[in-house]
C-alpha cells in the first residue's frame, strides 16, 4: 500500500438527503498488531540492515527517517495531523529502532489510530460545513499542493484549510452545472464514504505501511510487502491467476464489474455483464452467501479468488436494476486466467511517403512479465514476455512489414531475465547488461544465442515513465548501435531488486510475514554508463510531457548516485550516426507544419504549467475566466488541426491495419482543476468534479473509450521517422550497409 490516504478532494454539501451517518468522529476503532508482526519486523531488518545494496544500520538516525516517512505517508498532504500532533509523538521520533528490534510496535500503531481519529473529525467538520454554502465572490486561494508546507499550527488553520479545501470541490461540481443539492448530495456521500473506506484499513494495512516507511528511507525502490500484497505482485508478474476472469470496482458501496476477461468463467458463463454488482459470495456448490456490500474491495476480491475448479457463488444485482432490483445467484467453477491486457500486442501501421507505402510493424509491451514458477517447474508454455515478443514478430514478418517499433512507453519495468532475453531477439548475441553487486562483483548478463528474430530496421519508443527493464532494454540497443531510440528522457531506475520471502525463511506454514523487496545490485550499460538517475537520452527528441523533478529517479531524496564502470567487450552491430542528423532534420521539418503536433507540443505545455501552479482561484469569477480562456484555445487548435494543410502536400498519412487492443492511456487528475490528462500529457475530457467512484462504471468506460480513440501522434511521428530512415537506406546501398546489422541487406530502390 503505497499511501494510506488515498487521492481526496473535498467540496461543501447542503440539503435533506444525506447519506448514513458514519460513526461518531472520537470513537475509531482502535487497531493493534498483529502477533506476528513483531517477528515479520525483525526478520526483516535483518535482511534490510545485512544484504542490501546499501546497508544502512537500523539506529536513532534511521528511526527519525521513518519516523518522518512514516507520517508522509500517512498525511502526505498535511491534511490531517497538526503540528501538535507531531509533536505529542515526537519521543517516537529516535524510538522506531528499539520498537522493531523490541518487536514492541505500539508506536506506530498509536500514530496511526491518532490519524484515523483525526480523519473522522476532519470528515465530520467538512459534512457540518455542507449546509452552510459558500461565498465565491471572494478573493482569496486555495494551496492545493502541500506535500513541501509545514504543518498546521493549530486547529483553527487545518480548519481554514479545510474550509477552502471543500470550497474548491463545491466550485468545481458548481462549474460543472450541478445545482446546490446534487453537490450537497455528492459531497456528503463523498465525505462518508471516505471515512468508512480509512476504518476499513485494517491491522495488515498499518504494519506494511509502517514497514514500507523503514525500507524506502533506506532507499526508493526497497518495499515491504505484506502477505495479500505479495500475492497480488506476483499476478502481477505472472500475468495470471485462478479466479473467474472478472475486474473489479468499487462502486459506491458496492463491488461492480469493470471488465470482462475474454475466454474466463464469467465471459464463458453469458451471465455476467458490465456493470454488474456483487452483493454476495458464497463458497461451493452450498456454502451460505456472505454479504459483501460495503466491504474493502481487496476483501471481496480474496473472496472470489480461490483454487482451480472450485466453484464461487456470486449474488448479483444487474446493472440496469435499481438498489431494490431482484438478485440472481451464478455459480462459477475458477479457471486460470490470463490478464491479457498487460501482454505484449502488436499492429502495423501505414505510413505513406513519397510514392512509397511503409508497414510498420508496432510491439506494445506494458511490461516485461515471467510466470517465475512455471518456468522453475519446467513448464513448456509459461508465460514470457520475450516468448510473446517472439512469436508477434513472427506474425509481423509474415505481414511483411517494412520495419518495427518497440513500444515501451509506460513500462514501468519487470525481469531483468526478461530484458536480456527481450535483447537478444535483436542483437545475434553478446552482453546485454552489467550487474554490480554490493561487494563491487561485476557479472555481465547476456545473450549466448545466435541469430535475431528481427533484423530489419528497429525503433524504439520511450517516454518518461519507462523504467528499469525498459532502460536495460533501450540503452542495450542504443549502445549496439541496433535502432533509434525516439521519445522522452527515460526514468533513471539502475536498481535491480530481488524478492525475499520471509515466510520460506521462517518456514511457516501459511503465509504471515510477507516479503521485503529489496535493492541488491546496481546494472550499468554495456559502454561502461549507468541509467541511474540520468536514464536513457533519445537520438531523437519529443515534447518532455513531466519535469524530472516531479517524476523520475531524480524527483527521490535519496536515491542512488551516477557512476560507471569500464565498458563490456562487446561489437555494435551497427552505425546509425550517418542516418540520425538527417532523421532529425526531417523530423524537425515535419511536425513544424504538422499543426496537429504543435497543439500536443502546446497542451503538454499548458498541463506542464497547470502541473506547476501550486495555488488556484477560489473566486468564481476568475475559475470561470480561466476555463472560458482554456477552452477558448482548445477550440482554436481543434479549428487548425481540422485544417488540411496540417498534413503539408499529402503526402504522409497514418492507417491502423491491425488492432493492436492498446490499452486507454493513463489518465490523472490534477488535485486542484483535475483536468484528465492523457499519457501524452494533454488534456483528455472536461473536469466535471467527480472522482473515479462517483461516476460509474459506464460513464468511467466512455470516457476511457473517448482517451482510446483519441488519435497518438506520439506513435504516429515515431512511425514515420522509422519510414524515414528506410526510405534513406533503401536508396543508398552504402548507408543500408553502415546503418543495419551486418550481412542483412534490404531491397534497393535505387534506379
């Protein structure tokens, strides 16, 4: 659990029809450890303090550091906690070592419980406000951004921030076209439901969140992860699981049906549809139905998820019936499933130039995936992002694409066995990586097997938020001299981490200590460079859609620093320094008459500096001003892009032949206008005030819809830089022979 307070955004109510009351603010439930975890704790400070990459001894320095962390991250945006708070805890401050190595964990459970207590009289004072409305004619502003501000210094200035905190969500519904009482209503059910959702948090919660505080002090991708965290990163990982095939949703109070996996239980059953909620889950064929309405949605998950070919009994209220609707009751025997949507995809786009016609071929990888256990099991078919990879370039060959692009834009990472076997589908072989362990061994990570699956010109597409496997991935063929890399600064992960499972360890019988998920060497690029903090740098540039002081190994305090090693012995496969001055040039030319690509370039700058503001208007007058502005451009450049001269002399032009089922793109809301942004960093849909849960699934859907169709300029540019540089080596036999891999020769067009 990354943060126990989750993304809040908070307007004022008024009017009859409240929702039910939540329990009374001064009396939370009051959690405790769990007999476990003072022993979870200590064994793994054991690991933390003795096999780290960077060892850091567990002592009053480390302990004021979590102490620190600790309440960041569960009031990261100085909502909750005064300064007297802090204070009243602050004997804790240089005690969190003994707590650990005493197994006494009261601290921070007191901290805790201390939060949740104060969370139910924020809820109760902003639900209290509701009735009384607000004035927008005065000037005054809301610091919507206080991750860097101090503390509240008493109860009389958190009330003041919160007083303008729901001003703003009342102006935003308010600018939405919603009346007084629906924004009553709204906020109300909003506030409500967020107090139940924090009383939900349970012991497990508390115990992760306190010991992910103590790994990430010691450095930013070490974590703590409790047993149901353990199993969800290894789905994650293994992209399957056993359960019926079905993604879920908090709504409201209910869990609803997000999507539907195809060939799963619940596709194959043609009982279950979108936007159906689960009321009630029963075990077997006779197991009594347990009902799950209001519960966490992680609990009702674990409800439904269960062994193969057991059977679960879902009680549903349809989607289109109202909350008295009639039931029905589904039994569902559980299946395997594949979670599809993370696997590697593909499609093939055309490009025209000239009196040309470029297919080129397009890999979507979100993530570089291992089933870990299957293939230790010896399974012939487990799952691999490198095999999938394999088998769609074969797809694509017999397509007879003109070249491929390698999509990992998003790819947050995975096996770093993955990465070099993803290498060596492109490279004949040689080094790919080299890993530095904490006692300075250098082991080089490579690929024996001669031969490529693709030989043919190669693209690889980045952006900020690719990480980890993707740099290994991208530096490798930047460094062989294979393919241009195009896009944005990558994030500057060099880390690699190893999965220690506590509970093997201490070998108990079930699952109850969870894994530490440590940092035990540092990788470097095979020219002797290293990714960390600086990332990977693209031949070719586009628009930085996020600074790196917000996102990105950099935007960490206490990441590792840059260094290098010496280089690896390895032979670059190819010379692409001939053709990218010219891939630049004409790049450069091209999206300076492609209007549709200087309205991306502008709006990434808009949202950049919307990003950048810390404070907005509370002033009616002056919001609707802004927006009025906003739109105005947004119209204007819609206006130009309809433009046919967009497209100078027709002659380049994108077609989707295949489709790729590319996921929606990461959508994000900023915290004070919460403007959905598209991963390009532009501006996807208006704010119409809600959050995701206020919506509904439809509505969540369309919108989602809206984001997929929205035409990718990004890929599109990225495309017709690849046709480039094959019209360039198809005309001059000389540059095809410096610029692709050595033996390979492509058809001339040379008269």
């Amino acid at each position: 659990m990354r943060k126990l307070l989750w993304a809040l955004t908070l307007v004022a109510l008024a009017g009859p029809s409240f929702a039910d009351p939540t329990p009374q603010a001064g009396t939370p439930l009051l959690l405790k450890p769990a007999p476990t975890d003072g022993e979870a704790a200590v064994w793994a400070t054991r690991f933390l303090t003795k096999f780290h990459y960077k060892p850091m001894a567990l002592d009053d320095a480390m302990s004021a550091q979590i102490f620190t962390r600790y309440l960041d991250s569960l009031d990261s945006d100085r909502l909750f906690f005064t300064q007297a708070d802090v204070d009243r805890f602050g004997d804790y401050r240089t005690k969190l070592d003994d707590a650990i190595y005493d197994q006494d964990l009261t601290a921070p459970f007191a901290i805790f419980n201390l939060y949740e207590q104060r969370v139910g009289e924020r809820v109760a004072y902003a639900r209290a406000l509701l009735p009384k409305g607000f004035d927008f004619t005065v000037d005054e502003t809301y610091q919507f951004d206080r991750e860097k501000t101090p503390w509240a210094k008493n109860e009389a200035e958190v009330d003041d921030l919160w007083r303008k905190r729901i001003k703003n969500d009342w102006l935003r519904l308010k600018m939405a076209g919603k009346n007084d009482k629906d924004i009553r209503d709204t906020l109300d059910k909003r506030y409500a439901n967020y107090l139940d959702r924090v009383r939900q948090l349970n012991s497990e919660d508390v115990f992760q969140t306190f010991m992910n505080s103590y790994a990430m002090s010691i450095e930013p991708h070490t974590n703590y992860l409790g047993p149901r965290a353990s199993e969800n990163f290894d789905i994650a990982m293994k992209l399957s699981l056993e359960g019926i095939g079905a993604v879920l949703q908090r709504d409201e109070d209910y869990t609803a049906i997000r999507e539907i996996v195809p060939g799963g239980p619940a596709a194959l059953s043609n009982k279950v549809k979108v936007g159906d909620r689960v009321v009630g889950v029963g075990q077997g064929e006779h197991g009594p139905i347990v009902d799950v309405v209001g519960w966490r949605l992680d609990d009702v998950v674990e409800k439904i998820r269960g062994a193969k070919d057991t059977v679960v009994r879902l009680e549903i209220l349809p989607t289109e019936a109202g909350p008295d609707g009639k039931h029905m009751t589904i039994a569902l025997t559980r299946k395997k499933v594949s979670i599809e949507e993370q696997a590697a995809k593909k499609s093939v786009i055309e490009v025209k130039a000239g009196d040309h016609t470029r297919h080129i071929g397009v890999i979507s990888l979100p993530t570089f995936y291992q089933d870990f256990d299957a293939r230790r099991r010896g399974d012939a078919d487990y799952k691999s992002a490198t095999r999938d990879v394999e088998k769609l370039l074969g797809e694509l060959k017999k397509d007879k694409v003109d070249g491929v692009i390698v999509d990992l834009r998003n790819n947050g990472g995975g096996s770093l066995a993955e990465a070099t076997d993803l290498t060596g589908l492109f490279i004949d072989k040689g080094p790919v990586v080299q890993v530095r362990n904490a006692s300075g061994q250098v082991e080089e990570e490579e690929d024996p097997h001669p031969g490529m699956a693709w030989d043919g010109p190669l693209a690889v597409l980045v952006n900020r938020a690719s990480a980890s496997a993707s740099e290994i991935f991208a530096a490798a063929i930047q460094d062989y001299g294979r393919g241009v890399i195009v896009g944005e600064p990558t994030f500057g992960k060099g880390t690699v981490q190893n999965l220690v499972d506590l509970d093997e360890l201490a070998r108990n019988e079930k699952p109850e200590y969870g894994e530490v998920k440590m940092t035990i060497a540092q990788f470097f690029r095979i020219n002797g460079g290293s990714t960390q903090l600086r990332g990977v740098t693209p031949d070719i540039s586009f628009p930085l859609t996020v600074d790196a002081t917000e996102f990105g190994e950099s935007s960490y305090d206490n990441a590792l620093p840059w260094t290098s090693i010496a280089p690896a012995h390895y032979q670059t496969v190819a010379d692409l320094k001939p053709v990218v001055p010219t891939l630049i040039e004409r790049h450069d030319a091209r999206v300076a008459q492609n209007t549709e690509w200087q309205n991306f370039a502008a709006e990434i700058a808009d949202a950049r500096q919307m990003r950048s503001e810390k404070t907005v208007s509370l002033n009616e007058q002056a919001r609707r001003k802004q927006r009025d502005e906003e739109e105005a451009k947004r119209k204007a450049r819609e206006t130009a892009s309809a433009t046919p001269a967009t497209d100078p002399a027709g002659k380049t032009q994108q077609k989707i032949m295949q489709d790729s089922k590319a996921g929606a793109p990461n959508a994000t809301t900023s915290n004070a206008n919460a403007s959905v942004l598209a991963e390009d960093g532009a501006p996807a849909t208006q704010d119409d005030g809600l959050q995701p849960d206020e919506r509904g699934i439809q509505t969540d859907i369309k919108r989602e819809q809206a984001a997929k169709d929205k035409r990718d300029v990004v890929l599109d540019e990225a495309a017709h830089i690849l046709a480039d540089e094959i019209s360039l080596i198809r005309t001059d036999t000389k540059l095809a022979a410096r610029v692709l891999p050595r033996g390979v020769i492509m058809p001339s067009e040379v008269d």
